[in-house]
C-alpha cells in the first residue's frame, strides 16, 4: 500500500520562471516540482538551479511535497545540483530523470548521503526509456532514499519509437481492427501506454513506493485530462505529473474517492468487522459477497478519502 502522505498531482513548473514558481507555491495543489531538465533551456541552467534554491530558501510551500528534478545523469552537472540542493531544509525529494538501473540511484543517493547524511532528502525514479522500464523491478528493489517511480510517457514514446506526437496519448494507428458476424468492419482503439503503465505499478507495490503517472500533453483539454487521471487512479497509480495549473482539480479529482466509493467501502469495512467479530470469515452485503480482500481494499478507499 502507498504510504501515508498524498500525492494526487505533481505541478510541474521551469525553475527559472520565478512567477511561475510563485504561483505554484500558492496553487492548491498536493506536490510541486521544479524542473531544471527538459522545461529549461541549455543556457538557463544555471539560472535554473539558482532559481530553485531561492524558491526553497524564500517561499512559503505550505504543506505541499516540494521536489526537484535534476538533469540526467550524462549532463555532467548532477553532483553540482545535488550538492546545491542538499543544503536546502524545504527540499523533499529529488527526480531523477531516465534512471535505468539501480546503480544510477546508487550515485546520487552517495552524493547525497555526503550533503544530506541524516536522510531527509528522498529519491523518485523517472523511467522514461525501454531500458529504464526493463530494469523497473531492480529499480524498485533499490530501497534506501527510493520514495516513488514516475512514468515518462513522452520520453518513453521516443525510446519505443511510438509514432506519436502527443504526449500520453496513444498513436491513432494504434487500433485493432475485424470483421463483424456480419462482414463489416469495426476499429476498436487500443491503449499503448497500460503495459508500461502495469509494469510500473506492479512493481513500485512490490516494494511499497508511490508510483506517479506522466502529463497528459493536452493541457487545455480538460476532459481529455480527467480521463487520463481517472484511468490511471482506476490502475491504481498515486497520482499523474500536470504540466498546467488548469490541470490541477480535474486530476486531484480523479484521484479522490467520491462520496459514494467512501460512503461504500466504509459499509464494507463496518460489515467485515462485524462478521468477524462474530467468527464469520466472509459477509453479504447488497447482495455481494465480501471476505478479508474486499476489507484491504476498502481499508485503501478510505485512507485516500481521509488524506484527501
């Protein structure tokens, strides 16, 4: 189960953008992080780590998760980031962009245990390549700092070499196509994206980290926003990344259980104790049977409910 603390939706905003970090300091959002990877151009890099660090130092972050996403490890420039970051009480968690293998979390977690030795900072996995997601298991086994896995669709889709252009949506050709009993033919549209999606899932519950699904690129669609959250929480993803603060309600909302799932599983969950209590190992209620799997995952409904 996903620990304690939500994480519904993960702002995304350019690090040397102060109004833009300002305001998603302010945004009723449940986490934030401040790219200094692909939202930043090649010669605002060094704006954008000193950016960050001033927006850790001088904003007031609420109770937002604060995270920061670092350039990958080939830019060169990681430990310098690391070590710059580190120093910062408000940080949270750093990303870390195209992990493919256990042994790159390994060299940021000992820069950080040289800059941050008490363990404060925590690591989230961006698995965005057709390696990284290969090595998805051994990543989520990494322990240590390890806190979350990310799916990087958009990067993802290059690495597969997906002939799509939209992030997180699923390439038109795409699609499974018969005949009817009756000769015709039907194209029922098929989604790209449920197999790595799956495999990360599975993996980040193997060892007990949130587990984050990638943007949906059409940000001013909010509809298409709202399903693209409302499947991944039906997966049983944490939460989606939102490159806009327009996205923000429709995916919150989607990884919030409504009233009446609430309402539902607290009656599970009322119905399990009292079978229980008197020595039943399974229950009816509205006509469905419910034993100790029905209780764990209304147990999860209403611990999202709450934290929500």
């Amino acid at each position: 189960m996903s620990p304690v603390r939500i994480a519904r939706c993960y702002l995304a905003v350019p690090a040397h953008r102060r109004r833009m970090v300002e305001a998603a300091a302010r945004a009723p959002v449940d986490a934030v992080f401040m790219d200094l990877e692909d939202a930043v151009p090649a010669d605002e890099k060094a704006a954008a780590l000193a950016g960050a660090c001033a927006a850790l130092a001088e904003l007031d972050w609420g109770a937002k998760l604060v995270v920061v996403r670092l350039n990958g490890l080939s830019s060169g420039g990681t430990a310098r980031e690391v070590a710059a970051l580190a120093a910062m009480p408000r940080l949270d968690s750093l990303i870390l962009p195209k992990t493919e293998s256990p042994d790159d979390l390994a060299r940021v977690a000992v820069w950080l245990d040289d800059d941050d030795p008490g363990g404060r900072i925590a690591l989230e996995a961006l698995i965005e390549t057709a390696a990284g997601l290969v090595q998805a298991d051994a990543i989520a086994a990494a322990g240590g700092r390890l806190a979350a896995l990310h799916f990087g669709v958009g990067d993802f889709a290059a690495s597969i070499g997906a002939r799509s252009t939209e992030i997180g949506e699923s390439p038109p050709g795409y699609a499974h196509t018969a005949r009817d009993g009756a000769g015709g033919i039907f194209t029922a549209a098929l989604d790209l994206w449920t197999y790595p999606m799956m495999r990360l899932l599975v993996a980040a519950r193997a060892y007990g980290l949130r587990v984050i699904d990638g943007p949906c690129g059409a940000f001013r669609d909010l509809e298409l926003t709202a399903a693209a959250a409302a499947k991944a929480a039906a997966m049983g993803f944490d939460g989606k990344q939102a490159i806009h603060p327009g996205q923000i309600a429709p995916i919150q909302t989607a990884f919030s259980p409504s009233a009446a799932e609430a309402d539902y599983a607290a009656r599970v969950v009322a119905a399990m104790h009292d079978a229980q209590a008197a020595g039943l190992g399974a229950v009816s209620l509205d006509g469905k049977m419910l034993d100790a799997a029905n209780l764990r995952m209304a147990a999860r409904i209403l611990a999202l409910a709450q934290a929500g």
